[in-house]
C-alpha cells in the first residue's frame, strides 16, 4: 500500500511515526549491551531442538576434532537472542513509538552467520533502520538491519534483517 494513495484512511499516530521513521532511515539507532553465552544456555537450546551436535554440547570432544577446538552455539540460538540483545537499545526517535498498543514479530528477511560463536562469547546487537512503510491504516512495518557481535571479533556472527509491526491506536 502506498503512503500517497492511503493517506485518508492511515491513521493519525501511524501517519506521524510513519514520517519520522522515514526521516531517520539508513541510520543506525543503536548499540545493546552485552550478553554471554554460556555452555549451559547452548545446552538448554540443544535440548529444546533436539540439535545435539558435538560441535555444540561435547567440550571435550570439540577439543579434540572442531576447528574451533571450543564448542559453539548454534546459529538459531544466535538468532533467537536478536530480540533480548535488541532490547537494551533505546529508540532514537521514541516518539515514534507514540501511540503503539502492540509490537508483532513479523520475521526476517536475510540471515547470514558469517562467524561462530564461541561458548563464554558476548555478544551484542547492533541496529540500522532500513525502511518503514504502511501495511495498514495504523500498521507500519519496520525493517532493521540486526548485527550481532562478538567481543573483541572482527566479523559479526549474525546479520539479519529483522521485521517488526507496529499497530497504533
């Protein structure tokens, strides 16, 4: 749906944060604070998804036999700590945010693990606002550009693009 052809029916908070978050686009919004990941929450997700490799859950054996001679955690669980590691950001525009009863994970686009995460790793989020637009008349849905870091890495082990739906009143 077009802004221009919608612009009656958008309601009046959506069409107000629409704006500002057009006005701030290809910005980044912010850093998170760092979190570790530790062998007892790679094990806790080996578990809750039955993905058991020893490159994961066998110190002993990564060791041994992994190029990373540590274990690793899984991509998916990098993945799913995008949220938490998000949340610590604080809005660069809160008053975008004006009027929102409700925030709907809507999925991801692109997902790329460029390098591992090695247990006792922290990690961090970092996020850039890539587009916004109407998907209702008080519904805007938001892309981010999500990179998860490592301390002290060169590459991030996580880029992805986030999106995210907001309903306003």
């Amino acid at each position: 749906m077009s802004t221009k052809a919608s612009e009656s029916a958008i309601s009046e908070k959506a069409s107000v944060a629409l704006d500002i978050f057009q006005s701030i686009l290809g910005q980044e919004e912010g850093v998170g604070t760092w979190m570790t990941v530790d062998q007892d929450r790679i094990n806790l997700f080996a578990e809750a998804t039955l993905d058991r490799q020893f490159i994961h859950t066998d110190p002993e054996k990564s060791a041994r036999l992994s190029p990373y001679k540590v274990t690793i955690a899984h991509g998916f669980l990098t993945l799913s700590l995008i949220v938490h590691l998000g949340s610590s950001i604080a809005p660069l525009k809160p008053e975008a945010l004006d009027g929102v009863y409700m925030m709907v994970n809507y999925g991801l686009d692109k997902v790329r693990f460029p390098a591992p995460v090695p247990v006792n790793s922290k990690l961090r989020a970092r996020h850039t606002l890539v587009s916004a637009e109407l998907k209702g008349q008080n519904t805007i849905q938001v892309k981010r550009e999500v990179i998860v870091e490592v301390e002290g890495a060169d590459k991030p082990v996580c880029v992805a693009e986030s999106l995210i739906r907001y309903l306003y009143s």
